[in-house]
C-alpha cells in the first residue's frame, strides 16, 4: 500500500481541486491517503489584496507562521513506519512546498501547481517589481518539487523549472458530489421542451476576475433581454468585475447571489439547465480548463464557454463553443438552446458523456503513474 500525506494550508471548501486529487487517489487501488492540513483562512480575493497592498503582507506572514508551526509539529505523526511516500502540497501551496521539502527531505513531493502566482497577478492588472517578485516565488516552489502537477498542456509549457518530464498534467475534473447533484436533479428536470412555458435557466458562479470575462457575459444577457429571448439568468459571487456586470444589467431581471456555501453550490447549478465558463480574453483565460467547466457537465448542464485550444481540446463536443470576448456570440448560442430543444438536448447529452472522462478516479491517474515512476527511479 502507497502511503500519500496531502500537506499545506490549501482549503477543499474554497478550491475543490486537491479534493479532486484526494478523492482520486484514494479511490485508486494500493493507494492510501492521510491529510494533514491547516487552512490559512484567507479567500483568493484578500490574498489578491494582500499581493496589491504590501503593508498587509504581516497578515499573510503570522498566518503562515502559526500554521507552519503547527504543520511541522503535526509531521512527527507521520514518520517511521506511518512515513508517506509521496507528499502532495496543495493548490496555493507555493509557500508550503518549501516547508514540505525541508520536513521531508528525502520523499518524493508533489505540488499541485494549478496557477502562476505571477501569471495570476498580470491577469488581474499587476506588473513590473510585484510580477518579478512572484516569477521568483514561482520558480522556487516549482524547484522545490519533484512532481509538478498542472492543468493543462499550455501551464506545462510554461515550466520553466527543471525538464519537462516533472510536469504531470491533471485536468481539474470535478468532485463526486457535483456528479451527485446532477443525478439527482436529473428526474424529471431535463426533458428537451417543445415550447417556451419554462425560460431556459442559465447559472454563472464565479470570483468576477479578467479570466472570467463576466462583462462579456453581462452584455449577452443584456442583449438577450432586449430581443425578449426566453432566458433567465442567476448569478453568483463577487470581485473585481461584479460592480461593471450590474451596471451593465441594471434593469434587467437578473438573480444576484452574493456567496453559497459549498456545500449548497452543486445542487444550486445542477437546478439549471446551462451553466456558463468564461468568455476572458487575457493571455491566462487561454491556458486553462476552469473548474466551473468540469462542475457543470458533472452537474448535468449544458456548458457554453470561450472557444480556446485549451478548452476545445478537453471539452470536444462536451461543451457550447463561442469566440472568448464576443457577447453577440454568447447571446446567439444561449438563444438557440433557449428555442431549439433538439439543440438543448445535444448540448446536456455531449456535456454528460464528457463528464464520465473527468471524474476524480480518471483525472488522478498521470498523478498516479508520475508518482510511481518517482518511486521506481528512488527518492531524493
């Protein structure tokens, strides 16, 4: 039995991917898990904040200081016999792979790197000694590694740490409750409607950054609005962009949800019939698969995103592809879903069968085979 110890401060309830990865590996046979996590208590927007703010960085530093401390002390539970053999650092994990690395010099460390501290922070308006500043962060936690865990062939290309052969590729996929979800709202929710009694139901969640393109989104249901297209729309979260998408849609009926719990998220989508990805044009939005994606399908939606390589590539037909930045073409694609239900009905079947190939068990695996090669070719 392989002995895997998640470690960090990352947060399942904030960023589901590492509980992709755990329940992935856990449920691969000759696999065990053991966690040992200490959440920092942070959302992305006040690490953003933190990033633009430098007189907060004490905030960031006592929060780690506290946590690391209690990290290493919680180590001693796994030495010895109970030793892992692979350690995986979770998602936001750039300052906890370091820590990792000195705990356990000797064992192989995986780092679940699904952003660029630096390439997230140029998507969200920041630049020169700042952007630097976490290129070094970046390389350093890619370093420390010895399995670098990212989402798609584009952030691959982008390691610049070491040969490529370190790089696994694990898309984000989508946890075993959002498939639940799905299943149950699927009695008697999803017949292909022959009339316009039910407006098509159309949910976006999401943090409001660039890489989303939520204005873009925004013009589309405004657009909609106008040509009185049976469409209704909830939106959930808030950010940077928030403030504009309500201007935009003053006027129009629209459902604001500031915050669900996740707990709550999954069956909310899987109440709707589309749920939508991103439409951002900004250098990031084109290297990735976001998460929002992967928990549609799995929640039984239809899914209409931007049409990048990265996503034409992991979706096929499992998704509604639309040029990144083009609300007439957003609204166009939601228009036909709302009036033509054989076209409906295509789009819930092709993103149902693509989400069959992203659950937890199927994403883990160049994890899994990454890690036994590390294992084959000795420890540090």
């Amino acid at each position: 039995m392989r002995r895997v110890l998640a470690f960090g401060t990352y947060d399942v309830a904030a960023h589901p991917r590492v509980g992709v990865l755990l329940e992935g590996l856990a449920a691969t046979p000759g696999w065990t898990v053991r966690e040992l996590d200490l959440p920092l208590g942070l959302s992305t927007a006040e690490r953003v904040a933190i990033l633009k703010q430098p007189w907060r960085l004490p905030v960031l530093a006592g929060r780690l200081a506290s946590r690391w401390a209690r990290l290493a002390a919680g180590s001693r539970r796994f030495r010895g016999e109970r030793a892992p053999e692979a350690v995986l650092v979770g998602y936001m994990g750039h300052f906890d792979v370091l820590l990792a690395r000195a705990l356990y010099p000797r064992t192989t460390i995986a780092l679940d790197h699904l952003i660029f501290a630096a390439g997230t922070a140029r998507d969200r308006g920041e630049a020169g000694l700042r952007a630097r500043l976490l290129e070094v962060l970046d390389a350093l936690a890619t370093r420390a590694a010895d399995v670098v865990v990212l989402d798609t062939e584009e952030h691959a290309a982008q390691l610049a740490a070491g040969p490529l052969r370190r790089a696994v590729v694990v898309p984000v996929g989508a946890p075993r409750s959002w498939y639940e979800a799905g299943r149950e709202a699927a009695d008697g929710h999803r017949e292909p409607r022959r009339d316009h009694d039910r407006p098509l139901s159309v949910v976006f969640f999401g943090l409001f950054t660039p890489l989303q393109g939520a204005p873009t989104i925004a013009e589309a249901l405004r657009l909609l609005a106008e040509r009185g297209a049976p469409v209704r729309a909830t939106i959930i979260g808030s950010g940077q962009d928030r403030a504009q998408c309500e201007q935009i849609l003053r006027g129009v009926p629209v459902t604001w949800v500031d915050w669900v719990a996740a707990d709550d998220l999954a069956g909310l989508v899987a109440s709707h019939d589309v749920c939508l990805g991103i439409m951002g044009t900004t250098p990031k939005a084109r290297d990735v698969v976001p998460n929002k994606v992967f928990q549609g399908m799995a929640a039984g939606c239809a899914v209409v995103t931007s049409d990048t390589a990265a996503q034409r590539r992991a979706l096929g037909d499992g998704a509604v592809l639309v040029e990144a930045g083009d609300p007439r073409a957003l609204a166009e694609a939601l228009e036909v879903l709302a009036t033509d239900p054989r076209a409906l009905a295509r789009a819930w079947e092709g993103a149902s069968r693509t989400a069959l190939a992203y659950t937890p068990e199927r994403v883990v695996a160049p994890l899994v085979a990454g890690l036994g090669s590390r294992d084959r070719g000795g420890q540090r």
